[in-house]
C-alpha cells in the first residue's frame, strides 16, 4: 500500500538513502546498518519507490519468526503461534512501519538476542553463546539502544541460578569476546566523532522537554497498546474461565515460572524503565517501538489455559483484520491528506520530480556530475536522492555533521543548493547561498493545493573561499 500511494520516501527513508551512499560507520545521529541496508537495497533493484517498504516489513516478519521461536521453546508450538498473531495489533509493529529508520532495523536483534540468550542459558551449547555474542554486537550497528537490552540480559544472567551456572564454562566468556570484537571499532569511531549522537540525543530529549507534556511518551505508548488489549478481549482470552470451552489444543504446554519472569524481565523491564525515564529526561514517541515484541508472548503465558480452538480461529481472523484494516487505513489518508486535504507531507513530495530537475539545473550551468547538494536538508535530500550522479548531502551545511564533505570536494565538484521558496533560512544557509542567482520550479504534487515552489542556485566547481561552521559545538538540530 504504501508504495503505490508514498509519492515520495518517508522523511527518515531519504536520509537513510542519502547516508547509506556515503558508507560511513557512524554519523551524528546513530550508526549506520539501517542505511547500509537501504543502499543495499537499491542496490539489488535500482528503485527508490518500493524496496524500503519491503525492507521493513522482512524486518517485521524476521522479529515474528523470532518471537515465534522463543515462545515456542517455553509454551509449545500453538501458544507460540497464539502470541504472534497477537502482534499485529500492536500500533508498532503496523501504522508506523513504512517509515524504516532505526528503530524497526533493530527489532529483529530485540527478539533475537531475547531468544539467543534463552536457548543459551537453558542449553549452554558453545553455539548458541557464539550467536548471542554475535547478534548482540550487529545489534548495536542497528542503534546504541540495544545496549539497553543488553544490560537487562545481563542482569538476569546473573541474578537466574541455572543462567548464571553457565559462567562457570569458557562459552559465555567466548561469546562476550565475539561482542566486543564486532563494537570495538563502532566504540572507536564514536570517540572519534566526540560523541555526537549522545549529544544528538540529548538535543532530541531537551526538545521534548519543552514541547511536550510531562506524560506525552507514556500516553503514546499505552495508546499504542490498546488494539491488543482489544483483541485479547474480543479473543475471549480476558474471560474469567479456568479451561478453553473446546478440548485443549495440541503442542501446548504451561510455561514454567522461570519461563515467565524472563519474559515479563526481558518483554516489558526496557519499556518500563524508558517510561519512567521519560517523566524527567524526555523521550521520543517512537523510541520505545522495538521494546513491545514479548508483550504477546507473556500474555499467553499468562492466559494461555484460556485458548482454545475457538479462541485461536479469532486470533487469527484478528490478526488478518487488523493487517488488512492498517494497511487500507493507512493507504485511504496518506492519499486523502496529499490530494484532498493539501497537507505537505513528506511522502506527498515528488521526489522523482525534483531530482530531475536539480540534475537538469546543475548540468545547464556545470559539464560535470553532480556530486554534492545541501541547503534546506528536507528538499535538498530529495533533489539528490534520484539524481543520476548520486551526489552527497552536505547536511546542515556543517562539516562536523558531514565529514564526508571536504573544502576540496567543495572546491573540485561544486554543490547545487535546494530550498523552498518562502522558507525562512538560517544565517547559516543565507551565507552559502548570498550572491548566487537563484532559480525557481514549480511542482505539482496535490489535486487540491497550489504546486510546491523550490529554489536552485548552482555553485561550481573552482570556487575557494567557503563560509566556515558556526562556532561552538556543532548543533543537530
């Protein structure tokens, strides 16, 4: 759905694009796996419309699968499935997931470490302690976030009697070095780029602080869970009943106590913590998506002796209703909002459009590809992203924010500057752009509303002098 009404990426989607070209470990908002995954996936197709989408939703597919695997190991094959039907209705992994960005890149990691480091306690095979080391290191790449995971594995290894046998053999101690070898050089680079996504992170949380409510990330996230309280509802499994109306399903079994805390522990203890933490240091509304994938799988475990076959067969028209319903939904107001209501959001920007007419701009004035735009981030991005050259963002037009942009790149391949006309620009951005003659398009994008107005002025290449960054630490936002 969304690929065939998105006329242009999502606003998280471009940047990835742009960024995943580039190739870089780490820049200053997160590391970079999620946007080596998009390069990747262009470059298998050569399509910037759909790939992304799919590439999300495999990302949905592969933390069900998990979750399925972990459930399956501690209430049987049926209650495992009975957990997974559950997760679609949960809004995370629905509404928002054509937006792919970090937080669904690492989704499958959350399970699959949840599920690696429950096999390894139970079985302490080498192998599975070499995965987990191994999982949990990629894991990182995703977003630093997974550490927060990490750290409550940790803890529960040690505070479980039977997982903290294991540390009594070499595998644990083995699949730890695996770890540390695959983020040493992501701790590298993060020194190297003086903690600027800490710093990031800590402009996104001051930024909440002051234009949200105190409770604003706790009532997204509950709002979040609502259509899965729904569906157990309408599932019968809230009933007050101590055996399914039918005969008990097969391959099911009551998970054992231990069982349980793990997965109340290792399910809702991150997004417990993140809740609280928001009350004080502000949280973003879809930081906690990646931390609901055991919520289904500890509500069976509590009222699986309530499922019955009836009670599967809804879960699995639930389950289908709530795919089939996110996804008209979603396609019937993306489409209403760009064409009827005129609301400029970003997947109503015709990125197609506007990387063609900056490739035609640069090359009327410069006999040379474009390699480097910047300007207003949000425009500038699409007018790179489908040009033929697959030039660079130079974003913020800040160096330190873009350190694959040089003064010699500046001065041998030039930069084409992309804005919207009327938009009110930085001193910053009037610099880069004073003196320079400026050229205006027009594009249509709505049924309803005017065309969309975007500006081009061409720097070429030979220019030396360039204005410096702005003094002080460099500012994400």
């Amino acid at each position: 759905m969304p690929a065939l009404v998105n006329v242009g990426p999502p606003t998280d989607v471009v940047e990835g694009f742009m960024w995943g070209r580039e190739w870089v470990l780490l820049t200053y908002k997160h590391p970079q796996l999620p946007c080596w995954l998009l390069e990747i996936s262009h470059l298998l197709t050569g399509s910037f419309r759909w790939p992304q989408y799919m590439l999300s939703q495999l990302m949905i597919t592969t933390t069900f699968v998990l979750v399925y695997l972990l459930a399956r190991d501690i209430m049987g094959s049926t209650r495992a499935l009975a957990a997974v039907l559950l997760m679609p209705s949960i809004y995370f992994f629905g509404w928002p997931t054509p937006q792919f960005n970090h937080d669904y890149a690492q989704m499958p990691f959350w399970a699959g470490i949840s599920w690696l480091l429950w096999r390894a306690a139970r079985d302490g095979r080498p192998g599975w302690w070499l995965a987990l080391g191994l999982v949990s290191g990629l894991g990182l790449y995703a977003k630093f976030s997974t550490a927060l995971l990490l750290a409550f594995g940790g803890i529960w290894l040690l505070f479980d009697t039977r997982a903290r046998s294991r540390l009594a053999t070499p595998w644990p101690w083995l699949g730890l070095a695996v770890f540390l070898g695959i983020a040493a050089p992501l701790v590298v680079e993060l020194f190297r780029l003086d903690f600027l996504p800490l710093t990031y992170a800590a402009h996104r949380n001051e930024w909440v602080l002051a234009h949200r409510a105190r409770l604003y990330y706790i009532g997204v996230q509950l709002a979040g869970l609502c259509g899965f309280v729904v569906v157990l509802g309408l599932a019968g499994l809230l009933q007050r009943q101590p055996r399914p109306s039918e005969e008990p399903l097969p391959a099911s079994v009551a998970p054992e106590p231990r069982a349980i805390i793990y997965l109340a522990w290792m399910g809702l203890g991150p997004a417990l913590l993140v809740m609280i933490a928001s009350l004080f240091t502000g949280t973003g509304e879809s930081w906690g998506a990646t931390m609901y994938n055991l919520v289904g799988a500890l509500a069976i475990a509590l009222l699986g002796h309530r499922l019955g076959p009836k009670e599967l067969r809804r879960l699995s028209l639930l389950a289908l209703l709530c795919v089939v319903g996110v996804s008209g939904a979603y396609a019937a107001t993306r489409w209403t909002s760009c064409n009827v209501l005129g609301h400029t959001q970003p997947v109503c920007w015709p990125a197609r459009s506007i990387s063609q007419a900056a490739d035609a701009i640069w090359h009327e004035t410069v006999n040379a590809p474009l390699r480097i735009v910047g300007g207003d981030d949000g425009v500038a991005r699409l007018a790179g992203l489908e040009a033929p050259d697959q030039p660079s963002i130079f974003t913020t037009l800040d160096r330190r924010l873009a350190p694959w942009i040089t003064d010699q790149r500046l001065q041998d391949e030039g930069m084409l500057l992309v804005w919207s006309k009327g938009w009110e620009l930085t001193p910053r951005q009037l610099a880069w752009m004073d003196g320079l003659p400026v050229k205006t398009v027009s594009f249509d994008w709505s049924l309803k509303a005017p065309p969309l107005e975007i500006n081009f002025a061409v720097i070429p290449p030979g220019r030396t002098s360039f204005p410096g960054d702005p003094a002080g630490p460099p500012d994400p936002e």
